[in-house]
C-alpha cells in the first residue's frame, strides 16, 4: 500500500514552548489512523499541521516536511486553498454557518474553494447528505439540528469537497453519548469504503475495532504507535500501559 503522506522531523513551538518533538511517521493510503493519549498530548495540535491550520495561530513556528503525495505543503509555492481542498476537516465544535441552510453549509465551500458551478455543488451536497441520512434536512438551520444531525452535516460538506484525506479532531467529544454512535457509524462506513482518515479520538473501542494505525501520544511525542493489536493488546511503552488501564 502506498504512503499517502509522510512527516519527517516535525516539530512545533508555541513561542519558547516546544509543542510537537520529532514526528515521523507515514500514512498510509486507504487506511484509517488513529490518534489516542491524554488531553493536552499534542494530539489536536499535530493533526491541525496536516493541513496547515495552525497556520492561523500566532507565534507558531514548524520544522520539518510534510510531504503529501511527494510534495512538502510547507513549501512556500503551496496554495493553502488547493492543500484544504485535498485534506479536509471535520471539527469537535461542527463550525457549521448558523446563517445557512444545511444545503447552503455543504456548498459554499465547493463554490468558493473549489470552483464548482452552482448546480455541480448542489448535486455533491445531496450525494453526501444523502449519504449520512441528512437528506431530509436540507432547509434547515444548524439551531434546529441536534449535536448528532450538526456533525453528520459537518462531515457531508467535508466530503462534498471530495479529499484526498480525511482528518477528524474529536468528532464526538462535544455530542451527548446517544448521538455519539451515529457519528461512529458512519464514520465506520466511511472506512468501509476505503477513505484514508487519520483521526483523533477519546473512544478506545472506535479506535481499536477500526484502525488500521494505532499511535499514542505523549507529551508532543508518539511514545508508541503499532496496529490496533499491537498497542491495545501488546502495549510496550508503561504510559501506554497506565493511559490503557484507565478504559478497561
């Protein structure tokens, strides 16, 4: 299977505080990575490189390649636009416009960013509303929506945008825990269908029965990373160990 992207040596400063500590690691094409450690591990903040978005942070500064495709997106000739447009997220907060129609959330972006006539974008929007059984709700506003509709939404406009990669940041931490298996389902079908996530997740048991790429981070560092298996079942590290203990 082809590396869809690699990282070599990355590291991330916050000003003077050294955020993310020498992260290499491949992904995989077609495979489902998953992200797992205490909060505050770095975790959402090295997921956020993938696709440029702490640029938007003041004070930070990288080292190191990102390389998707062969290309380094940290080079300064890369359209952040286009990288957006290849690797899409989905947030723990929805960050759906409350000003939109359902329809209108999962449209915008393609017209916008990726150039797409209206009726294009309006035919991939109920393609993949459809798909995440959100169909029915094209009218209505994210406020009448529960916490389960707003994130299915949220990943129908992500995939509306067709990426190359897919990145979920805590997709269920802000949802009540009868919307979160919902989410997990299709996210499962998602996986099914062979799209390359890389996910960053508190549910252990999503994470093992579903990845492919299990890595566990620890303090800016991937203390251990493996299959689902290896790092649930035959963990090395003691803080994967103690971090383990905790969900069992």
């Amino acid at each position: 299977m082809a590396n869809k992207m690699m990282i070599d040596d990355l590291n991330l400063y916050y000003g003077q505080f050294h955020a993310l500590k020498d992260i290499s690691l491949n992904i995989q094409e077609k495979e489902i990575t998953a992200f797992i450690g205490p909060s505050g591990c770095g975790k959402s903040t090295f997921l956020k490189t993938l696709n440029r978005m702490n640029d938007l942070v003041d004070g930070v500064r990288i080292d190191g390649k990102v390389l998707l495709d062969g290309e380094d997106i940290y080079d300064p000739s890369v359209d952040t636009t286009i990288l957006r447009k290849k690797v899409g997220m989905v947030f723990q907060s929805f960050n759906l416009f409350n000003n939109m129609t359902v329809l209108e959330n999962c449209m915008v972006g393609q017209i916008k960013v990726a150039g797409r006539k209206k009726e294009e974008a309006e035919e991939k929007a109920m393609a993949y509303l459809k798909k995440v059984d959100m169909d029915a709700y094209i009218n209505a506003k994210p406020r009448q929506l529960s916490g389960g509709q707003k994130q299915r939404v949220a990943i129908a406009r992500a995939l509306a945008m067709e990426p190359e990669i897919l990145l979920f940041d805590e997709p269920t931490s802000a949802l009540d825990p009868q919307m979160v298996g919902e989410v997990l389902n299709i996210m499962r079908q998602l996986a099914q269908e062979g799209l390359t996530m890389i996910v960053v997740t508190h549910e252990m048991a999503f994470a093992r029965d579903i990845s492919s790429h299990v890595i566990f981070m620890s303090d800016g560092v991937i203390e251990e990373e493996g299959t689902a298996k290896e790092v649930f079942l035959e963990p090395k590290s003691e803080k994967t160990k103690e971090f383990l203990s905790r969900f069992r």
